[in-house]
C-alpha cells in the first residue's frame, strides 16, 4: 500500500488497542496487541505519519532508530542487588532501566498523558547481541525486567534488504506475532502530504512532469545513488529561505539532497526554467485578472510549459489557501480569549480591574502551555506557529488598549475596544477571502481562455489537470468548502459528469463489442 493507506492503517491499530470497555480496561489485552511492523524503501515518510497520528489522535510520541543502541542502553546497566530466598540472603544481577522505557516515562511525565506510541526504527538492522533482547520485546514488550506501560502502543519500520546490507530476516515465530504493513513509493500519495507541509512549487510541477524521478535508488559501476521524498522535502525547505535571502539555487545545492547526479542537474535546470515562466507570464497580473494577450503561443506551447504554468498558479493559489486556514485558526483562538475576557468583564467585583493585566496573565499561561507542549512534542510546528502568532496578536491588543486607555484600562471599556479591535481584524482577513476567491476565479478564466476546447465536455486536459490538483488538496478543499466558488463548482461538476459519461460509453461498448 501507499504511505497514505499506511497512515489510515496505523491510526485505526491505534484507535482499536486504545479502546477501553465499560470497566476502564482495554477491549484488547495489552498482551494481545500486536506491534505493527513497516515495512518499506527508506526517506518515504514513515517517521513522518508516525508524528501526523500522534497529533491527529493527541497520544505521545517516542521514537528512536534502535541502530544507534547498544544491548546496554537498551535493557540497561547490570547491578548487584541482595533478595531473600527461603529465609537466606543471596546476591543477584538486576538491571537498571532500559533508556527506551526511561524515555517513555519521561515523555508520560512531561506531558500528562498516560497514553502514546513507541516508534522503533530500522528494527531489523540491529546488531546481533540486540537482536535477541529485540525479539523478546515484540513478543513480551519488555526490555530485560522492564515493562512498556500499558496504553503505549509499538509501531516499528524496518526496510527490505535490497536497501540495507545490515537486514536480518525475522523468523516465522516472531512475524506470527507482529502486524506487517508493506509499503511502496507513490507520489500520487505522497504529493498530497507536499501540498499541505507547503513543499516548493517548483518540486510539484517538476515531480509532475517526470514522476519516474520522484524516487530512486541505483547501484552501478559508479556507486550508489538515490533520491528520497525525505530529500525532496529537506531540499525545499532550504530553498524556500534561499529565495527570500536572495541565495542562488543551483546543480551545486540540488545534489546535496537528491544524491543522483543526473536527477540533481536536470532538476536545477527546471528550476531555472520554472523561474523564467514565472517572470515571463506574471502569474500575479493573472490572478489578478490580467491576462496575457499572446495566448495562441502559450496554447501552442510544450506541454511541459503548460504543466509548469499550472503549477505556478496553483503553488500561488496554495501559498492563499495555507493562509486563510493559519489567519482563520488565529482568529478563532482570539474570539475564544476575548470572549472569556467578556465573561470576566461582566463579574460586579472585576469592574475595577486592570484589562491588560488580564491579557497579559492570560498570554503567560499561553506561553507556558505553548513551551511544555513543544518540549512534550505534543504540538505540531503548524499548530505551533498558530499558537506564537496569536500571542503575538494579544500583545498587540494589550498596546492597542494602552494607546487608547492608557496603562490601566477600565475593564468594560476593555471589552468594547477589544471587539472592535478583533472586528477589524475580522474585516481584514473577509477581504483577504474575497480577493482570494477572485485569484481562484481569474485562474479558471484564464484556463479556459487560453486552452479551453469547445469539443470537451469539461473543456481543455489543462483545466481538467488544474481542477484535478485543487480537488487532491487539503487547503484548497478546505477554503472551497467553507467559502464557496461558483467557477471551481462548475468546472467540478462537468469533471464528473464527464466521468460519468465515459464511464457510460465504456459499459455501451461492453455490450456491444
């Protein structure tokens, strides 16, 4: 299966053993709940899905790659203690705690919550005096004397040995006692996680056009080679910051992440190619609403270009889409915070309180709550940012307060200026929707103008590729979803029913034939 299909898989195993019965007791025995082994190419996103269902199902996360231990720190340091047996004292080897249980205590203690998963992996690359403490753990989730407390769930990933030269095969005794899921390279699956973790759209458009190269691993005469999605995700990340520090994006810098020498080098072409599409169809004056008037050379053009053009437009669109969900998050955290301080206002007895003081306790406890989820790792960096941003806001309403009352202001007062304050707040990102709803809708009249085919249902392969993107993505189906376009329905509506129609034409034919 793909790494989406893994993800649903793992995030139901987990939902399933985590389920209580009417007593408090786990429906499924602890000794009953089989570890889940992945088993798949490396850099495809396992450890990635493992932290996306940590935060989805709001569990702990502890992950280690058990490459890097020894039998030591895995079941801990032997000691000499003294026990009692049949009335006569006798010294006996015990061990301290295993590091991997240690850590998982720790992490229950940071962040309160009994509940997690423990992600092991590389789990069949370990060394041979831990593989047999490795099996033991499979079986009997214990390290040497220590237990793995219960409600913490074991997901492992290993990956086929023509990957690794360290794989050792797991006997039958310990695969009847695992779940195995195989997973395989898809960017189809995986460019839906890109699209909403922001991946470049230079990435998009050219993993679009050559998805052979999306993911490789060769040995030749030469040696090794290979590209990850891990390293397409690094790599965009740094080129992200390389834009807007004004650094050049070249061969030199590609190959460091997609360690293919030919994948490295046509990859950085494209890129200047992707850079000069941008600057010669000014992908902002068409959202804007401006088209270009040569449009006969742009229908004419390779359908490279074409797709690069359609990934220009969507990455700007995305970039919009990403924005209305971060402002709109804010917001909300915003109402809720002004709303609680309306509550307060109200009290008889807080009348004479001071209303930044308020604020500014209740930003503290936000900060707080903000640094132990992050040092628990109980927050994603999405949710991360939303929270830092919102702070940021109050701060500036606490200024917005004192430029306007003065430093002690009167708390019903407070309040009225405090919701004109987030009214205006409000007024700003409802434009924003509007201006970004029209960006949607200019980029479907432009499509249709410059490719649209009369003799097609849905009219031009362009538009259906375009409207294809916008409905596999989570951003965009979220701001369609909660704000409406007319032109995004319409062109959706004859994508299906042109679906239909060919999927008619297919029976008739069966029939027929």
């Amino acid at each position: 299966m793909n790494i989406n299909q893994a993800k649903e898989e793992v995030k139901n195993a987990v939902r399933v053993y985590l389920q209580k019965d009417e007593a408090g007791q786990y429906e499924i025995p602890v000794e009953r709940q089989r570890p889940i082994l992945l088993m798949g190419p490396p850099g495809i996103g396992k450890t990635a899905i493992m932290e996306q269902i940590a935060h989805e199902l709001s569990v702990n996360l502890v992950a280690y790659t058990i490459t890097h231990h020894t039998r030591q720190s895995a079941i801990g340091l032997p000691m000499i203690s003294e026990k009692e047996f049949g009335g006569k004292m006798y010294s006996v080897t015990e061990y301290t705690m295993s590091e991997i249980i240690g850590a998982v205590y720790e992490q229950i203690e940071k962040s309160g919550v009994q509940e997690g998963i423990l992600f092991l992996d590389e789990i069949n690359c370990v060394s041979e005096t831990l593989a047999p403490t490795m099996l033991q753990f499979l079986q009997y989730k214990t390290f040497g004397s220590h237990r793995l407390p219960d409600g913490f769930v074991i997901v492992t990933a290993g990956n086929p040995p023509q990957y690794n030269k360290s794989v050792r095969d797991f006997d039958i005794v310990t695969l009847d006692r695992v779940r195995q899921i195989n997973i395989e390279e898809d960017f189809d699956a995986w460019k839906d996680y890109a699209y909403k973790a922001s991946v470049h759209g230079a990435i998009m458009a050219y993993l679009e056009i050559k998805k052979d190269n999306f993911y490789s691993i060769k040995t030749d005469v030469e040696g090794r080679s290979f590209v990850t999605a891990r390293g397409w995700e690094d790599l965009s990340r740094t080129m992200k910051v390389s834009e807007k520090l004004g650094i050049p994006i070249d061969e030199n810098l590609t190959a460091q992440y997609l360690q293919n020498k030919e994948i490295a080098r046509d990859f950085a072409t494209y890129y200047e190619l992707y850079q000069r599409y941008n600057e010669l169809y000014k992908i902002p004056e068409i959202l804007e609403g401006r088209f270009p008037e040569d449009k006969e050379s742009i229908r004419k053009g390779s359908f490279d270009e074409k797709l690069s053009i359609i990934g220009l437009l969507t990455d700007r669109l995305m970039e919009e889409f990403r924005s209305y969900g971060k402002e709109q998050a804010v917001q909300k955290i915003l109402f809720d915070t002004i709303k609680e301080f309306g509550a307060f206002s109200e009290d008889e007895e807080s009348k004479k309180a001071n209303a930044n003081r308020w604020y500014k306790d209740r930003i503290g406890v936000m900060e707080l709550k903000l640094d132990n989820d992050r040092e628990a790792g109980m927050v994603s960096h999405e949710d991360e940012r939303i929270r830092a941003l919102a702070i940021s806001a109050l701060e500036d309403l606490v200024s917005y307060l004192t430029s306007n009352m003065g430093p002690t202001p009167e708390v019903t007062s407070a309040f009225v200026l405090s919701k004109n304050w987030f009214t205006k707040r409000e007024n700003v990102r409802q434009e924003n929707i509007k201006v970004t709803g029209e960006h949607l809708t200019n980029s479907f009249r432009f499509l249709e103008e410059t490719f649209g085919d009369k003799e097609s249902l849905t009219g031009s392969q362009e538009m259906v590729i375009f409207l294809t993107e916008l409905s596999s993505a989570y951003h965009s189906l979220k701001f369609v979803r909660e704000t409406g376009n007319d032109a995004y329905y319409e062109y959706n509506k004859l994508l299906l029913l042109s679906d239909r129609k060919s999927e008619l034409k297919e029976i008739a034919e069966s029939l027929i034939f």
